[in-house]
C-alpha cells in the first residue's frame, strides 16, 4: 500500500529531479505516472547490480522496492530545499529504513564536557586542506555491521596530528581500539573520548598491519609489538566556527559529532539541508574535519544599464565549507569525502569538536602549515 502513495509523490515534480540527477534519457519518457513508474523500477534494477543486491524473497525485494522509492522522495526533498550546492540521490543506503540506517552508523550522543582554551586569534587563512600535505589517511569503510565511526574518527585524528607534528606517516589499528576499548563499547558505539580514553590507558596504538580491522568486536589482543603512535591526552574545543577553523588550521584535523540525516542521500556539492531535515539536536555519527575552504560561487546575471545586450557577471556569494572524511568507503560521496556549509552549524557540526594531543615530549609546540 505504502508504494503507490511514495510514487505519487515522487511523480510531482519528478521529471526535472530525475533528469537534473542524470538519471533519465528524455523528458517524454517520464510524461506520465506509469512512465515515472517504468523509470524508477529501472533505476531499482541498476541499484541492485551496482550494490550487489539480493533479497531472501519476492516480498521481501518488494519491500525493498518500496523503501527505494521512499528514498529517492525524501532525496528529492532534501534537494528542492537545499540552500547551498549539495546533491541527492541514490546511494548504497537507498533501501534501508532511517531505523536501520542510524542503527549501524550512530555513535552515542555526547555529554557536556570543559572545553580548552581559545587560541590567539591571528588572521584566519582562507582555506585549509590536510590531504593537501599528505596528513591524512586514505578513507575506510567501517562496514555494515559495526557502530564504529566513533573508533574510526579518533583513530584518524590520531592518524593525522602523528603525521603533521612528527613527519611520520601511521597507519593505525582501529581493532584495537574497538576489542580494547576501556568501558567496552566495541561495535555498539561509543563516545569519541572512549577511543582517547582506551589509547591512553594502552600506552598508545599499534599498527593497522600488525591489529587489522574486522568489523566486528573481538578478545582485546594487546601484542609485544611496540606502539606505532601515542597520545599525551585530548581536549574539546570551543563551540565556535570561526575557533574550530583556527585550530584545524593551525595544529590540524579534528573529530566532530553531527546529524548524519542529509549524509544516507549525499553525493556531491556543498551540503545545506535546512535544519528541520537536519537537526543540530540530533547528533548520531562522528568523522574527521580535515579542512575548509569556500567555492560554488552562486552568480547573479544582470543586464548593463548602456548596453542590453551585454550581461555582467556578479558573485554574489561564495559559501564556505567544511571538507569531512567520512569512513563509509571512498564510493560515497566525493571520494569518502562530505562538504558541509560552514557557519551556522549546520547539522550540529560545530556542536562538540574534540581532538587528540599530540606532541614531542619536552620540545616546545612546532608552528604548523596548512596547505591551502
């Protein structure tokens, strides 16, 4: 009953977003309900080769196909009321529930904790990007069955401070945070600070090769194998942009926790959802804000006053950006990568940044450079 209610509404408007999506030969072939009908059932069939898709029944992919749709209407939503340049549409989460989605990806809401010091402001340079200088990690996938963004987060915060403060690549286990985690969070999710928590209390991290990833909780392992990183504690930061950017630019990335609602339908673009389809109340997933930066320029065309033949071309805003490393796979999003508009907290992105602390004992703090 719930399909034929999702395709009526999908059929309002659809043909545009479809063809907008590259998702659609010709506009004559979504002139009707039954042909937006054909569309989609075809779009589902090339959803399920491309992420290997089967069901255990025929009411069960039913069920699926339902869902899909459903998908592809709040997708279509979230784009005819984005503010920024985000876009939406099928990705690998297109036939799960927002129940089984948060189910998977969600990391305990966080509780209030102090914050560090703010940081002498100087004059904020006007872009950043880690990955740029080669401190950041190739993106992972965290996989379906573990809640363990909150482990992938801090381990790549780790990851990253290790090599901009030490000029030593690591590439560190995620698996012994989850098997070793101090109050035993593993794959049910946890607070980034868990992770913190348990790599101090091992005395540091060994590496990736020497612990792989399993997607699963398993027996701590704590080898003979020396520590391939350490940490010497870790710090929230204060809930304002303008500082988060500071700090990220001058000491590098850090963890944050944000609504992770606009993210199941993201593909590219700098994302805006309006707050009532992304609360910043509602914080379910932890990633790495590696950088920042602004483009998408929106552009106003207007006519000369001597000339009306002559158009001039005015910037009318530039909107600035958040570059996230997300750990579902470098085929989501831009490469395994989110840009969030940077300002207005969007998705509670600015709401509890935390990051390690990273330094050479008994050596004063090294002014860092963040390539822009």
């Amino acid at each position: 009953p719930a399909i034929p209610t999702a395709l009526k509404a999908l059929v309002l408007g659809s043909g545009a977003w479809l063809l907008g999506s590259g998702l659609s030969p010709s506009r004559s072939q979504l002139s009707s309900p039954r042909a937006v009908e054909a569309e989609v059932t075809r779009m589902f069939k090339d959803f399920m080769i491309q992420f290997n898709r089967t069901y255990r029944s025929p009411a069960e992919q039913q069920r699926r196909f339902g869902i899909f749709i459903q998908s592809l209407v709040t997708a279509q939503q979230l784009q005819e009321t984005e503010l920024g340049t985000g876009q939406y549409g099928v990705t690998r989460f297109s036939d799960w529930t927002d129940e089984e989605f948060r189910g998977v990806f969600q990391s305990h809401p966080p509780p209030s904790m102090a914050q560090a010091p703010r940081l002498p402001r100087g004059k904020l340079p006007t872009s950043c990007d880690w990955r740029k200088a080669g401190a950041v990690t190739a993106v992972r996938n965290q996989g379906m069955e573990c809640h363990s963004c909150w482990a992938f987060a801090a381990v790549s915060n780790i990851e990253s401070l290790w090599n901009i403060h030490f000029h030593q690549p690591r590439n560190l286990s995620v698996q012994e945070v989850l098997d070793c985690s101090w109050c035993g969070a593993g794959c049910n999710g946890g607070y980034v600070w868990d992770a913190f928590t348990t790599v101090l209390r091992l005395r540091g991290l060994t590496s990736e090769a020497d612990y792989p990833y399993k997607g699963k909780t398993e027996k701590c392992k704590k080898n003979d194998k020396p520590s391939a990183a350490y940490i010497q504690g870790f710090q929230t930061l204060p809930e304002d942009e303008e500082e988060i950017a500071a700090h990220v630019a001058s000491q590098g990335p850090i963890t944050v926790t944000l609504n992770s609602a606009a993210m199941k339908y993201y593909k590219r673009g700098i994302s805006q959802p309006l707050v009532k389809n992304c609360s910043p109340d509602q914080l379910d997933h932890v990633v790495l804000l590696v950088g920042y930066g602004a483009g998408d320029s929106v552009v106003k065309i207007t006519l000369t006053p001597l000339c009306l033949s002559l158009r001039q071309l005015t910037v009318v805003n530039e909107r600035q950006f958040w570059i996230i490393k997300n750990s579902w796979g470098d085929h989501w999003g831009e490469q395994g990568y989110y840009r969030l508009y940077r300002g207005r907290n969007a998705c509670g992105v600015s709401k509890f940044p935390v990051t390690a602390i990273v330094q050479r004992l008994g050596a004063p703090g090294s002014k860092v450079h963040c390539p822009s």
